[in-house]
C-alpha cells in the first residue's frame, strides 16, 4: 500500500456505529476516516467533492436507500471504492448492489479485525464479500444465468483477455488491472466487456466465480 493512508467516507444513518468504526480504523496507520454522513444525499455530496478511496455505504437508509445511492455515484462516475455495509444477508440485496456496481458487500455482524481486514484489502482494490455470502452469491448467480447452448470457452480469448479475466478473479478492479498491466482503465474496460461477450456471461462478478471455479486465476 501507499504511503499516503487510504481515506474512508462513512454514510450510515447509525451515529454510533461511525464511531464504532471510526475508533477502529483510527487504530490503523494506512487508513484514516476522510468524512462522514448520516443520509445518502449528504454522503453523494462528500463522495462527488473529495473522492475517498473507499466508501463504505449503508444498504437501509431512510429516503435514498444504499443501492439508489450507489447507483447516483456510479452514474457521476465518482471513482472511489465502493462496499456496502448492511445487516442484511439476502441473496436479491446481494446480487443487486453487485449488479449496481459495489466493490464488496460487508456484514455489521463480522468481527472487528475481520472488518479491518476486509477493508485493507478493499482499499487496495480488492473486491470483498463476507464469507458467508460467497456460497449464496455463486448460487444465486448461477441459478440466474440464462441458459447456453455451450460451456464458455476459455480459449476464445485473446492472451490479453485471459490475463484480464485471472486478474478479475482474483478480485482486482479495472484501475488495479490496468496498473498491473500498464494499460488504461479505459482499455481494461473494453476487453472486459468483448470477454464477457465472448464467454456469454452477464457481469465481471459471474466471470470471476466461473474463472475461480475452473482454477483459471492459478494460472
């Protein structure tokens, strides 16, 4: 990581739970709180001026819910990291802040130091997802998977689509992809989208459960 710590925006509605978190990263010499907002408005306001690194986002919040707020910073093309933090452990909550474009999806109920763990590797440009979710999110991805005439295949892909897509599995971002190999996040973009063609796959989250599945990323 940096020398530069990475910076936190916190938008939850729960007073102190931000403090909760608060006190624990404060801990952490890598990573500092940048700001902190109790509704979505306020913490779109925050996210759109200073863009954090990462944001740690609330999935239940009154008037703008989490997935609504993801889906405006998405749309202003705020480049921080974005990780939904909710008690909720639905497989349609999961799968839509995925979908609507969240970096990980965290439980309130995990441990501390696994919480500062997972955030490391989030602010890294890891995608996190708490461990008890792994089972339901492949499950629920592959039960909507529409159907295919064929399995994908692998070696439709260009060497530079295969390198991409063991990068997607092993969870890094388009910007970590394209620092890994000294590309633009825009050209990583577009590779991931003719692999996703290619592979008749609907989201980079479904090509890195099958990649990991086939044991591609230990290539």
């Amino acid at each position: 990581m940096s020398e530069t710590p990475a910076s936190i925006l916190l938008i939850d509605d729960h007073p102190l739970l931000r403090q909760g978190i608060r006190q624990l990263v404060e801990m952490e010499a890598d990573m500092m709180i940048a700001g902190e907002a109790s509704n979505a408005e306020d913490g779109i306001r925050l996210a759109t001026e200073n863009e954090p690194d990462l944001i740690l986002l609330d999935l239940n919040m009154p008037d703008v819910s989490g997935i609504e707020a993801l889906k405006r910073l998405r749309g202003l093309n705020v480049s921080s990291r974005i990780v939904m933090f909710t008690v909720s452990d639905q497989e349609d909550d999961v799968v839509a802040a995925l979908r609507a474009g969240a970096d990980g999806y965290l439980l309130k109920d995990m441990e501390p130091e696994d919480m500062i763990a997972q955030l490391h590797q989030a602010a890294v440009g890891k995608m996190v997802i708490s461990d008890r979710l792994t089972t339901l999110l492949a499950e629920a991805l592959r039960s909507n998977k529409p159907q295919q005439t064929s399995e994908p295949d692998f070696d439709t892909l260009t060497p530079r689509e295969k390198d991409i897509l063991r990068l997607i599995a092993e969870g890094l971002s388009n910007k970590m992809i394209g620092r890994k190999l000294d590309i633009s996040d825009g050209t990583v973009k577009v590779h991931v989208k003719h692999l996703l063609k290619k592979l008749s796959l609907r989201s980079r989250v479904e090509a890195a459960i099958w990649a990991v599945e086939k044991g591609l990323h230990k290539d």
